[in-house]
C-alpha cells in the first residue's frame, strides 16, 4: 500500500469518526430538546395551566421503553423531577390525570424516578473560568506528562496507548484530549491510527453514555 493509499484509508478511518461523533451529538441534542419541552409543560403545570394534552403528546413521543437507554443519569434524575412537579398539580378526580399519573408511574417503574435535590452553599464565590486560560493550562499539564513519560518511555505510540487506558479508566479529560491529539498527529504524519482512533471513538461515546456507533 502506497503513501496516497494510506493517506486515503486514514481521511476514511477520520470521516466515519467524525460521523459517528456528530450522530453522538445529534441524539443528546434531540434528548435536551425533549427534555426542555417537559421543563415548560411542568412550569405551565405550576402556574396552574391545563397541561394535559400537551403531556399525554411528549408521553406518546417519548415512549421510555424505546428512549431510556438513550438518556444519560442526569437526564433520567431531571425527567423525573419534573414528572414530580407536574403530579403534585394532578386533579385527582379527574380521568384524564388519572390516565396521565399511571403512564408517568409506569415510568417510574422503569427507573425514572424523582432525585432529591441537594443544595449547595459556597461560602466565597468562585469566579468564572477563562477558556483561553483552561486550554493553557490544559496544555501545560499535558506538556509535563508528555516529559514525564518521554523519560521513561520514549515511544509514541505507547504514550498514546497508555494515554487511552488513562482515559477510559479516569475522569480526568486531559488524558481523552491528550489522546485525541496524539491521534492526530500521527495521521497527518502518515502513520496507520485505525485501531487508536477506534478505541478514542469509543471512549468518547462510553462518557458521553451513547450506544456504539460502528
């Protein structure tokens, strides 16, 4: 395989990563939308407005056995706040709340239930972060765990390699970020990344809690 050939494969191998990813984002996208249209109908709910048609419509759309595995645990945690708000404005002795009650109750036996809210007082506030700043600072851990590593092994592709483990073992973004930019190095450099892109692209999509996009 020739030089162009390899180059070809790779923009291949970087075009299904760069879909796979905008697929990832599509769906959360479409999730946040749903869940703010319920956000509204719960505000309306509180401010004592009949909301019953346009609850049964986001229940018939959303069916929970079809979306749940969809959602992320913050999503499910909001979803069924806002279940609880609504039923506390629920006419008991009518039958279409009635109707509605049992449809959110047969969400909560599917696990989207209600969360207690915590909060949480900050005695000084904390001042907002700078992106500019958050990137640089970003960098400059990377560069030391790159110097770090470069002395005890001086391969790059075992840096990227231990750069993966790191990010799918740990919160920390930095190694995900690392990881991704060695990736990209290495291919504009002509070098075969299938398998690394591979795993990055899989590890992205276990944080970000979506299906695997083949």
């Amino acid at each position: 395989m020739n030089r162009l050939e390899v180059l070809k494969k790779l923009e291949t191998i970087l075009e299904q990563f760069i879909a796979g990813v905008l697929k990832s984002e599509t769906t959360r996208i479409a999730a946040h939308k749903s869940i703010d249209a319920l956000d509204d109908i719960a505000r309306d709910s509180l401010r004592g407005r009949r909301i019953h048609a346009r609850l049964g419509n986001w229940l018939a759309r959303s069916d929970i056995a079809h979306k749940k595995d969809r959602l992320t645990g913050a999503d499910i945690d909001r979803i069924g706040n806002l279940f609880r708000e609504i039923q506390s404005g629920f006419d008991p002795s009518d039958p279409e709340a009635r109707k509605l009650d049992n449809e959110i109750r047969r969400w909560r036996e599917s696990g989207v239930v209600p969360k207690r809210k915590l909060v949480l007082k900050m005695q000084t506030p904390v001042p907002s972060i700078n992106t500019a700043a958050g990137f640089s600072e970003l960098m400059k851990q990377e560069s030391a765990y790159l110097a770090d590593e470069s002395e005890r092994n001086p391969h790059l592709l075992s840096i990227l390699d231990d750069a993966l483990k790191s990010a799918a073992a740990k919160d920390d973004k930095m190694y995900l970020h690392l990881a991704g930019a060695i990736v990209y190095f290495l291919k504009i450099n002509g070098y075969k990344v299938g398998p690394y892109a591979k795993r990055l692209r899989e590890i992205e999509q276990a944080r970000m809690g979506v299906e695997h996009v083949a």
